[in-house]
C-alpha cells in the first residue's frame, strides 16, 4: 500500500499545481465563456478524486465496497479523457500544461494499474465492509488533498453554472442594437479583446481578426473569425466598416529593461505602422478606428485631477501611450474618424481584479505602500459599451478616458474590498518592496492618476459600473 500511497500523493501535488498554475494563473480558465463545459466537467471530475483520495486515505474498500470504488475510477478515466477532447476544442494549451498533463496520466496509470494488481485482489477476497485505517501522516496529507481538490470542484461548479447563465443572457450586449458591421480587430485574444470579439459574434457581425497564432484563434472562437498572422496576408481588397486596434503585449510583467520597452513599443506601434501599411492600399477605407491607451499617458500625477486635455510627462509609459496614440492619428489622412481610448485599470471576470481580490479572499489585504495613491478603474462591461457607441456615433471622435467616474485611493479600494469579502485588511506591502521587485514599473502600483472621463460624460454616457462598490459586488457575486 506504501507505494500506493506515494502515487497518490505525487497526483495530488502534480494536479495542484496544474489547477493553481494553469487553470487559475496562466488562463483564468473560471472567467472563460469557452471554457463552460471544460469547467462543468473538472467539477465532476474533482468531486469524484475528491471521494478516492478520503477513500484511500482511510479506509480499505473491501468485498462489494471495492465494485463501488472501482466504478468511481473508471468514471474519472472516462471524464479525463472527455476533458482531453474538450480542452482540444475550447483552446489551445500551453506546452506545460499538455506535459502536467501527460505526466499525471502516466502517473494515474501506474496508480491504478498497481493498485488493480496488488491491492483490489485482496480487498475483493474479504468480507464487504469499509474497515477504518490509519497510515498516519499520509492519511491526513491526503485528506487535505481531498478537500483542495473538492473545493476547486465546487468553484469550477459555479463557475461553469454562472457562465451558462451569462451565455443566456443577450439583452445586456451592447452590440446588438447596431447594423451589421464588418470589423477588422488586433488584440482580439486578450483580456478586453477576447469579450468583445464575444459579443460581436453573438450580436452577428463579421469579424477578421490578427493573430499570432491564427490556429489557436480558431480554436478559440471555434472558427466562426477569420484570422490572419501578417498584414501581408490581408488582401487590399478587403472591405471593412470598422478597425478595433488593441493589439500590445501586456504592461504588467517583466521589469522593465531597454530591450522589454523596446518589445511593448513594437507590439503596439509596429502593430498600428503596418496597419497604416495595409490601409494605404486598400481599395475600400473604414469610416473609424478604434485605437487603445491608456490613462498612463499622462504620468504619475498623484491627486491631481486629469482629464482629456492633461498632458504627458517624462515617463516611459507617457512616451508609450502618446507614441501609440500619435501613430494612430496617421489614419485620420485616410478618411478615418479616429477615436482613441484613455483605459484605466480594467475589472471584470479574469484580468488585474481577481488577483488584487486574492489576498482579501485569504484574510492577507491590505495597503500598498501609504494607501494614498489614486487608482483610476473602469469595468469591462463599460468599456464594451463605449467602443458600441464609438462605433455607432459619428460624433465621438479623438481621446476620451475610460475610468469610472469614482476614482479611489488604494487604502479606500482595500476598505471597500474587505468589508463586502468580510475579511480583515491589516497587511501593508511596503513601497520600497514593490520598487524593489519592479524596478520602475513599480510605480504602477505605488503611485495613482486621478483620471476624470470628461468628454464621455460630457456625451451623455451613463456608467454601467459608476462606484467601486458596484463593481466589486458584481465580481465578488460572480465568484470570480
């Protein structure tokens, strides 16, 4: 049974670190519409490795109870496998994830298929009762795998069922009010990108999308876009109404070293230079592009109040933004109507939130450095419903803010987030460790912008997601 017992506890660390690297870090996979049926089958999966490892851990399934033990492996296998077809048709995996996973199939081989050999023999010769067993500490270490496994299996349950939920509901798309549109999208994968190509195709627009990886696209949006990986690849005869331009590696990451800001110019503006390429020869010009910023444009500023005619400072995220932005407005000698959108920090499912949430969830928030810093947020949901109204309104034209009108401080953000979790706030990262760590991308998270979207109130936009609270209530009730 030893042997058993060190199987079992190297599936439990291997599948740990597959739920928490994979499933929770790298992909957000609970914030996925794709992932929906993925999600409802880890849930049923979970439960049931959930039963074997408490089962194994304390008891011997003998005679008849052995059928029963069988049946729930047999049932897992089968699950797996299914999860193996569906995770193939909902996404791409990373490599480590498809070698966690054929390792732990190998793993889960040589556990069951020992224990079919040497254990269940004997188990099934005896007389049917669950007899109680104590292999001391693998029997609790193994208990506690059970219960992290169960619990990821009742958050995958929900999660899946709140997705289900949200595919129902199509009244809240903001892009279904508007005339069929042929859109021509960069970024179309990422945090914002990947939700508004979402909702476009379920309000039935036509979309062609750029893309590194045009097979993991069409995977992805189950090959209802058409994707392409170089703007030489897109014909000059293309008709497009609309060009949604998000495409940039994220900000938040490495630090960042002269070849990593060299790497977020190039992904942003070379991306807009060649799209300026492919417009220069395109028989049929769009009516607007929609190119993203951010409210970084301006610089740290602390508490000063900034809105649309603030202007930039001497930092390299200012000199991204304003770059970015300028590289964009080139368009404008094409015919375009160019509108450029100001993005504060941006909550919703999956994102920056669920990680800044994680901590309260554990009862370890708190403060970052002196709590004093702005942070300038806006929901996803909202900005969805600018870029509809930017598309429709020919009068929304140049930069506008996308931050709620509720910007907090970072010590209020915390109060706010402890308070509606129920959770205690009494931990404080220190400034100096952050700058540490981050070097000058530190200041992202140590220094604020009070950013005032000015002209989107002023165009009579109505905040779906006005207060933090409302926005936080919405993602915590949404258990993501």
């Amino acid at each position: 049974m030893q042997i058993i017992l060190y199987l079992l506890v190297l599936q439990g660390l291997m599948g740990a670190f597959d739920t928490i690297y994979h499933h929770e870090l790298t992909v957000a996979l609970p914030g996925k519409k794709t992932a929906q049926r993925e999600l409802r089958l880890h849930a049923i999966r979970s439960s049931l490795y959930a039963v074997v490892f408490a089962g194994l851990a304390w008891f011997e399934w003998r005679g008849l109870w052995l059928w029963g033990l069988s049946a729930l492996i047999l049932i897992e296998i089968a699950l797996t496998l299914c999860d193996f077809v569906e995770e193939d048709k909902s996404r791409l995996l990373p490599a480590t994830e498809r070698v966690t996973h054929t390792i732990l199939a190998m793993n889960g081989g040589a556990l069951f298929g020992y224990w079919a050999i040497s254990v269940a023999p004997l188990w099934a010769s005896q007389s049917t009762s669950l007899h109680l067993v104590n292999y001391g500490l693998w029997s609790w270490v193994l208990s506690l795998f059970a219960l992290g496994v169960g619990l990821s299996g009742i958050r995958d349950g929900f999660a899946s069922l709140k997705l289900y939920k949200e595919a129902k509901i199509m009244t809240s798309n903001p892009f279904l009010s508007l005339p069929q549109q042929r859109i021509l999208i960069t970024g179309g994968t990422g945090f914002i990108g990947g939700a508004l190509c979402e909702h476009l195709l379920a309000a039935g627009h036509s979309l062609c999308l750029l893309s590194r990886n045009s097979q993991a696209t069409n995977i992805r949006f189950q090959s209802k876009v058409r994707a392409f990986s170089s703007w030489e690849d897109l014909s000059y005869k293309e008709e497009f109404d609309v060009i949604i331009n998000l495409a940039g590696s994220p900000v938040a990451g490495p630090r960042w070293s002269d070849a990593r800001k060299k790497a977020l110019l190039a992904s942003r503006i070379g991306t807009t230079e060649g799209l300026l390429g492919w417009l220069a020869r395109a028989n049929h010009k769009p009516k607007v592009l929609i190119n993203g910023s951010a409210i970084g444009y301006y610089g740290c500023r602390g508490d000063e109040a900034l809105d649309e005619n603030a202007g930039t400072q001497k930092e390299f995220m200012s000199q991204l933004c304003s770059e970015w932005e300028a590289a964009a407005c080139k368009a404008e000698a094409f015919g375009l109507r160019v509108v450029r959108l100001r993005l504060g920090l941006v909550f919703g499912p999956g994102g920056a939130l669920p990680k800044l949430l994680l901590p309260f969830y554990f009862g370890l928030g708190g403060r970052m450095g002196d709590g004093l810093q702005v942070i300038s947020w806006i929901h996803r949901d909202d900005v969805l419903a600018v870029i509809a109204q930017a598309i429709n309104d020919p009068q929304l034209s140049g930069a506008y803010n996308l931050s709620a009108p509720e910007a907090v401080s970072q010590a209020q953000f915390a109060q706010t987030a402890a308070r509606l979790l129920r959770r205690p706030r009494f931990f404080t990262t220190p400034a100096w460790l952050i700058d540490t760590l981050a070097g000058e991308m530190g200041a992202l998270f140590t220094k604020g912008q009070r950013v005032i979207p000015k002209r989107l109130l002023d165009a009579g936009y109505r905040f779906k997601y006005p207060d933090l609270q409302s926005a936080l209530q919405a993602q915590i009730k949404g258990g993501h």
